[in-house]
C-alpha cells in the first residue's frame, strides 16, 4: 500500500516550542535545508511547504526564511 505524498512529508514534521518552527526531521543537507524525495525527485521541504499552501513559487523570486532556520517549513515563517 502507497502512503500519499502528503502523510509521508508531514510525519516528518516537529514542532519547536520554543521558536513555534515546523522544522523537517527528515533528510537535511549540509546547509540544513530539508530535503524529501517526490516522484523520485529531491524537492526542498520548505519550498514544498510553501507550495502546498500557497500555490506555485514565481521563478523570479526566492523563499525567505523569516526565522532564519532552514530546516523550518512553517508558512507564516516563509516570504
């Protein structure tokens, strides 16, 4: 049986009490971005993150991390 894309990114998720990140405990690069593996493509969690919520990220622009934690994939943390 296939778990769905979704389940398998969010299980992945924890939460940080203290700084109310959503940091991606799953596979993080030397630059402690999140990284989770689609349709045999390796996505930046983050982006994945902004892109389940908000829609396609314009080519011309870049995610922010208004927290300054790469690995945190909570929304209201990304610009």
């Amino acid at each position: 049986m296939l778990v769905p894309i979704e389940q398998r990114f969010w299980k992945n998720t924890r939460e940080d009490e203290q700084t109310g990140c959503w940091k991606y405990a799953g596979h993080i690069s030397k630059q402690g971005y999140g990284r989770y593996g689609i349709n045999r493509k390796v996505v930046l969690a983050h982006r994945y993150s902004y892109e389940y919520h908000r829609g396609t990220i314009p080519q011309d622009l870049e995610l922010d991390h208004l927290c300054r934690t790469p690995s945190c994939i909570k929304v209201s943390h990304l610009e």
